[in-house]
C-alpha cells in the first residue's frame, strides 16, 4: 500500500490547497523547498531550514553521486541522517546539473556519460542508475531521469528531447520496481511548443506516476512564455496528483503558478541573493550592497513576524555585505526563506478561503508600492 499520498483539499480557480503525507511527514502545498544541493541548505542549520516554515527540501544527485557518494550516504545511513533533516527530502535526478555543470558530456540513447567539473574522474548516468541513486540516498519523492534543453530552440530539437525523455520516463518507472514508500515524479518536456507538450503529458500518464513536475522552463524563456506553457499543460495532468515547476522561481513567478495550479516549487534564488546582499520582504527586494543604506538605523522590516527583520539595522546588514562577513549569508538567507515560506502559507490559506484573486492583487500592490 502507498505510505506517500496527496490529498486536495480546496481549489481556488486554477489554484490547489493540499497536502502530501509520508512516513516522515506531511508537505503543504502549495509549497516551497529550499534547495540543499550537496547535502546542506547553504549558511543555514536544518533546524533553522525548519523554522522558516520548510516542510520538504531538495538534495541534488549530481552534487551528492560526485561528493560523497551515493553508496557511502547509503552506508552512513541515507540522506536525513547524514544531514540531521529527518523530514521529506525530494531528489533530483541529475539531468540538468550533468548538461550545466559537467564537462566532455556525451549523450546516447543509453544515457550521459560525463567527466566530474571537480577532478574530472568519470561517470554514467543512465535512468536505472539515477533511481539507483537517489532509493540509495532514501529520498521520499525522486525524479526520473529527463533531457532538459535550454529555450529558444528548434523544434526538431525540443521534440527529440521530450521523445527521449519519455522513453527514460518509461524506463524509470520500471527500474523503480514500484517502492511503496517513496513518489516517483515524470517530467514533462516539450519546451514552448503546446503540441510537443500535450504528447509528452499524455504520454507520461499513459505509464502511470506518482507526480508530475513540469520540466524545460526557468531555462532563459520570458516569464510570459513560461506562464503560457503553465496555463495550457497543468489542465491536461491528473488534478489528484502533485505538479512541480522546477527551478522555479522568484516570488512573482512563484504567485503566477500558484494561479496557474502549481504545487509544488524549488529554486535557489532566496538563498543564492542572501548571500549576494539581496533581501526580500513584502515590499519586495532591496539590495543591500547599495551605499544609501550606510547610515540607515532602520530594521528592513519592524511589521514582520520574522525577528531577522526587526532585529538589525539596514546599515548593519549593509556592513555585513560589503565586508563579505559570513553573518551576513547566514542572516539574508534566513530573511529570504522566511519570505518564500510566508507567501505560500498565505497563498494556502488564500486558497482554502476562496480569496487567491484578492491575494494575488494585495501581493502585487505591495511589490508595486515598495517602499525600499
Ligand atoms: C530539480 C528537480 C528535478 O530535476 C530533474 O531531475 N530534471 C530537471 N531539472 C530541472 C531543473 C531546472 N532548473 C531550472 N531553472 C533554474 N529549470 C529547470 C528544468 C529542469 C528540468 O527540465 N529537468
């Protein structure tokens, strides 16, 4: 019997309230996962990850199968051990990060064979060996393995590379052997094009997963062209499953696929601008390296229920930043997953009260006001 489950609870137009249950916790969605690439959320304790409101964060298999290893995380014990996060993890499955990161990659029907960007000792990665992976570092939901081509490109380019996915898609499924206590997602490729989209969401249905993530987006497209994609594949996924846009997002593109029935969300940019000086608060960012805030006593935010916000001065935070002090990395990446968290709990509650419209708009207005 499947321990992981996804449960609806409310929709709001396009908008989902609902909530995933595992063996090692429940995930509220619409939902944010910090992103704790090679077994760490960068300048933050897993306790502190906690507190900012994280139900479920995200380890990446390229980084983790380079250093330290799949099979010795398995031997220490799996992923929540050897980290201290004893909650849902979802994993990658190494796809993106082999063609962004990875030199001398060659791909073939069979997989990606690739050199490490760190000592340039050699690895394959095929659908099999990434389920390996990823049930080796017991991962509660993982990712089958996917071809992720940047946009703009031809179309012969974005159909070969949903065709293939779709193969690995299927060839993943049965690698996963059906594990009863984790979720395995397919990805949905296709880029921009609507056609190869609806054939690649059809054809991952017709092979039956636990989730469905929409890949091929937050890869150099406008916003525009992403949000368009979202509003014409997310009605054509089974509405009792999860859907995660990966990479995705900043926090307007995370309110525009909340709209537009996205459940779940990963990026690395509230903890990559905590450490480059940028703050979000509902006002929006304000970039702290910036010399007017050198004498300014003020906290960023004294109306916030985030004592980070109240608690320091702007020119504080400026001194931290400009002398690259480590307090400063530790202080804005709290600061800014706090906020992720804080506007998906307010778009769940939206939701479960019938009022996403009014949110969105109040949202936005404050974004648009910013008094920074
Ligand atoms: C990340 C979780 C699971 O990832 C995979 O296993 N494969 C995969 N990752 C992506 C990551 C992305 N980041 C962005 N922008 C920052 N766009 C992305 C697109 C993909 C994608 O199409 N596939």
């Amino acid at each position: 019997m499947k321990q992981v489950t996804f449960t609806l609870s409310a929709t709001d137009g396009m908008a989902r309230r609902g909530r995933i249950d595992t063996p090692r916790g429940e995930i509220n969605t619409p939902a944010f996962m910090p992103v704790g690439t090679a077994g760490t959320v960068k300048a933050m304790y897993p306790e502190q990850v906690r507190d900012t409101g994280a139900d479920i964060l995200l380890g990446n298999t390229y980084h983790l199968m380079l250093r330290p290893g799949a099979e010795r995380v398995a031997s220490l014990g799996g992923l929540h051990t050897f980290m201290n996060w004893e909650r849902p993890i979802l994993t990658d499955s190494g796809g993106f990060q082999v063609m962004s990161l990875a030199k001398l990659r060659k791909l073939t029907e069979r997989g990606v064979t690739f050199k490490s960007h760190i000592d340039g000792s050699a690895y394959e990665l095929t659908p099999e060996r990434s389920i390996e992976i990823q049930t080796l570092l017991d991962s509660d939901i993982i990712m089958q393995l996917d071809e992720c081509i940047a946009l703009p490109a031809e179309r012969k380019e974005m159909e070969r590379a949903m065709e293939l996915s779709i193969r690995w898609a299927d060839r993943s499924k049965t690698a996963f052997n059906n594990q009863q206590n984790r979720m395995l997602f397919g990805i949905v490729q296709g880029g921009d094009d609507a056609e190869l989209r609806s054939r690649s969401a059809a054809g991952l249905q017709s092979i039956g997963f636990d989730g469905y993530s929409i890949g091929g987006l937050a890869v150099g497209e406008p916003q525009e062209v992403m949000f368009r994609v979202l509003s014409d594949i997310t009605p054509e996924l089974p509405a009792d499953k999860p859907r995660y846009l990966m990479g995705v997002g900043k926090p307007d593109d995370i309110l525009g696929g909340i709209e537009r029935g996205v459940d779940m969300f990963d990026c690395v940019h509230p903890t990559r601008a905590g450490r480059h000086g940028h703050a979000y608060t509902r006002f929006g960012v304000i970039n702290l390296k910036n010399a007017r805030h050198r004498d300014d006593h003020r906290p960023l935010d004294e109306a916030s229920p985030n004592p980070n916000c109240r608690r320091w001065s702007r020119a504080y935070l400026h001194h931290l930043v400009k002398t690259e002090e480590i307090l400063g990395a530790m202080v804005l990446s709290q600061i800014n997953l706090a906020y992720y968290q804080e506007l998906t709990a307010r778009a769940r509650a939206a939701i479960e009260a019938g009022r996403m419209t009014d949110f969105a708009a109040e949202t936005r207005a404050a974004w648009a006001a910013g008094d920074l």
